[in-house]
C-alpha cells in the first residue's frame, strides 16, 4: 500500500515479506514463526530460491545478505499478531480485519479458529488478485469464512470497504495492520486509525509495526535502516513515515484509544527471545497493540 498514489501492479515487498516466511522454515532448526503455505504464496523467482538451498545461499546470503537482518520483523510481527488473535478470540472476538493483506496465509493455516471467526481480508486489486490465483495454483481452496476485498484505501474509506463487505460495525472487532503505516503518509495513518475509534464498535483494537525515526535507531543499525529505505524506493514502494518510539502511546490515547500495549524497538528481540534461535531484532521497527474502551 501507499499514502497518495495508486498502485496497479502487485506488491513487490509484500512478496518479499512471504518469501522471508518461506526461506525462514527451510533454514531455521527452531523456527520463531511457522509459516507452511507461504511457498505456495510466492511467484516462480522466489519459489525457485526458497527451494534450492543453491540459490538460497547465493540469493539471501550474496545478493541480499546485507539486508537479511530485518526477516525477524517479518517474522516477529507475524508472531505478535497471532497471539493477539489468539487472545481476542478467547475474549468472544468473532471478527478480524486485515488491512494490506498481501500474501497473508493466516485464515488458510489457522483452521482451529476457522468456526470462531470471521476474517476480511483488505488489500490492493493486483495484489490480492495475484494472491487469488496463486492460491489456486497452489491446491489452496478459499476458507469460506473469509471475504476478500479489493480496495485502494487512499481513494475510499476503511469504514466504506467494509459496509459493502458484510462487516457488522455493531460488534467489535480486531484489526491487523502490519508491514503498512511507513508506507503511508500520516494523514492517512490518522485517518484509518479514527476511523476504528470513532466508526467501529466499542472495544474494537488494532495491532500494527511503525518505523522509528532514524535519530532513535541505535548507531550501529542505522546504516541497515538507510539501506532498506534505499532498497524499497528503488522497487516503488518508498518509506514515507517514522516516529520517535517513546511518542507513539502518546499520539495514539490523543486519537482516542483508551487502552495502548507498546513494544518498542529495542524491546522485541528481547521479549520473543530471539537471540535464542540466532537472529537479531533490527531495532527500529516497533509494535503496538491498541483498544478502544468498551
């Protein structure tokens, strides 16, 4: 997704996010995130790489081995969401809104949630469209408690997209957001944000990542951030928005949200014990979790 212009072609980085679930389950001994679809998710380049250890090595290790230490937030943010997924559901939670799904695998993998919930799946037309059809591809039959919905959220509103969805506004529900607000401009992060405080149900939540602003990254990772903000502008899908982490509760109680779990960015690596399974957290993407009052 992106903040003010419209996009026709599927997301480039949002295969890139599957291909990094994939390659992770064939390399990892002790995997922090179990991603079994994702191979059938990714094009015939990808696909071809995730599955020849060969290629793995010269592609993830050669081409883009200096940009590899971001894969744990992909990964990471999968695992925090689904936990809270987990935890809404056991709350009586029977709707989940995914906002830029992409090559989300979530309503295909988790069917012992299959009778519980009720999942919308957002995203642009040419990515969802390729998802589609990949799917079927892959042997992958659409779980039939799922509703797809091909929308660009800079030219209608989330609350719009999902009134022609069959969403029920008068129940709350949890909303997904991940690998999207840097992509976005913050008036249209402000605008989709209100619009779960102030259209949805109360005791609606959100969960989503944001960029920290370079000047809170520790020293020693900055140069990685500059070089994936080079790396996703030169495939037309610029970062547009950071935050300074210790802002973020702040911006989000001014909007509206009554209750705000905030994982920093040099929190994470240590709350999912991810040093354990040989990776490192790069500590400028942060996660959040918030709710409106009931």
């Amino acid at each position: 997704m992106a903040g003010s212009r419209t996009i026709v072609r599927p997301s480039k980085t949002a295969e890139l996010a599957a291909a990094i679930r994939a390659v992770h389950l064939r390399r990892a001994q002790h995997p922090v995130f179990r991603d079994e679809l994702a191979m059938g998710m990714l094009g015939p380049f990808w696909r071809t790489v995730a599955s020849s250890r060969l290629l793995r090595w010269i592609v993830i290790d050669g081409l883009l081995g200096r940009l590899e230490p971001v894969s744990p937030e992909v990964l990471l943010r999968a695992r925090f969401g689904e936990d809270r997924v987990r935890d809404a559901v056991a709350g009586g939670i029977d709707q989940y809104v995914i906002i830029g799904a992409g090559y989300e695998t979530f309503a295909m993998r988790r069917r012992d949630l299959a009778g519980a919930l009720r999942v919308w799946e957002l995203d642009l037309p040419a990515t969802q469209d390729l998802k589609r059809r990949r799917m079927r591809k892959a042997g992958l039959e659409e779980p039939g408690e799922v509703t797809y919905v091909a929308v660009d959220l800079t030219a209608e509103t989330l609350k719009d997209a999902l009134e022609r969805s069959g969403f029920d506004a008068g129940r709350p529900a949890l909303f997904s957001w991940f690998g999207v607000t840097y992509y976005l401009d913050e008036e249209a992060i402000r605008r989709t944000l209100g619009t779960i405080v102030h259209a949805m149900a109360p005791g609606s939540s959100i969960m989503f990542d944001y960029l920290a602003d370079p000047a809170f990254t520790p020293a020693p990772w900055r140069h990685l951030q500059g070089r994936l903000t080079d790396f996703v502008a030169r495939r037309g899908e610029p970062w547009v928005t950071s935050y300074p982490p210790h802002e973020v509760p702040g911006f989000l109680e001014e909007l509206g949200f009554a209750r705000v779990e905030h994982l920093e960015p040099g929190e994470i690596g240590a709350a999912f014990s991810v040093a354990d399974a040989g990776l490192d957290y790069p500590p400028f993407f942060g996660f959040v979790f918030a709710s409106t009052a009931k």
